[in-house]
C-alpha cells in the first residue's frame, strides 16, 4: 500500500480571491467554501483538490513546497502571457538567469512554477493521463 496525494493546502489572508485565481489557472472549481476556506477541484472531482486555507497573516518568506505547472494544448509563451492576465507576477526566488522555467506567485505570493516544454512537448510515455 501507498499514500496518495487528496488535497495541497495554500495559506491565504483571502481564500476566495486566491481560490478564483486557481480556478482560472487550472480549468477548476469551487467545491466547497466554510469558515475554515475554500476548496476547489477538477470538474470531476478527481485528487487532488487544493484547499485555500485562511490565514491572518501575509506570506513573508519563500515557500518550501510549490506546484509545477505545464502549458497543456498551447504554447508555453501563450501560457505565460494567460497566468500574467490573470494575475501571476515574476519573482525571483534567486533561480539562474539561464533557468528553464519560469517562477511566478500568486495574488497573495505563493511561488509556483511554469515549466519550459508544454504537456505537447513530452514524450508519449511522460504525459499525465
């Protein structure tokens, strides 16, 4: 037997902000909202989920867990340009000029990451299924 990922908890002064920014980035929803947060799921409701915990301080130090992403169906610089529309910023996290992925944060700071090569890009047997 193993564990398996249910649920990425991200801290926020905001929850639904940040929860309606994840939503837009990922294609989710919102599944549930209660005093504690909000959570938000694929459209199946497939693992993982991600909760938007609510939290009355404001991030002031690097995250030591983020999420990955990949374009999926368009071009990483065409991703790129969405993630900013939506809200993303660049920060430097101290990654090298020559990085191949790109270090964003969120409406509130959390660091995560677009990665060079699209899901398109990968070969056959690397893509998520």
């Amino acid at each position: 037997m193993t564990s398996r990922i249910a649920v990425v908890a991200i801290d926020a002064t905001d929850p639904g902000r940040v929860a309606d920014f994840w939503c837009e980035v990922l294609g989710w929803r919102v599944v549930e909202v209660d005093e504690e947060g909000v959570g938000i799921a694929p459209p199946d409701r497939s693992w993982p989920r991600i909760d938007v915990l609510a939290v009355p301080e404001a991030k002031t130090v690097k995250n030591r867990l983020h999420l990955d992403l990949r374009a999926d169906g368009t071009s990483t610089e065409v991703e790129l340009a969405r993630l900013e529309a939506l809200g993303a910023r660049r920060v430097d996290v101290g990654q090298s000029a020559d990085s191949t992925w790109v270090v964003l944060a969120d409406p509130e700071g959390n660091e995560f990451c677009l990665l060079s090569r699209s899901v398109q890009d990968l070969p056959a047997d690397e893509r998520p299924a």
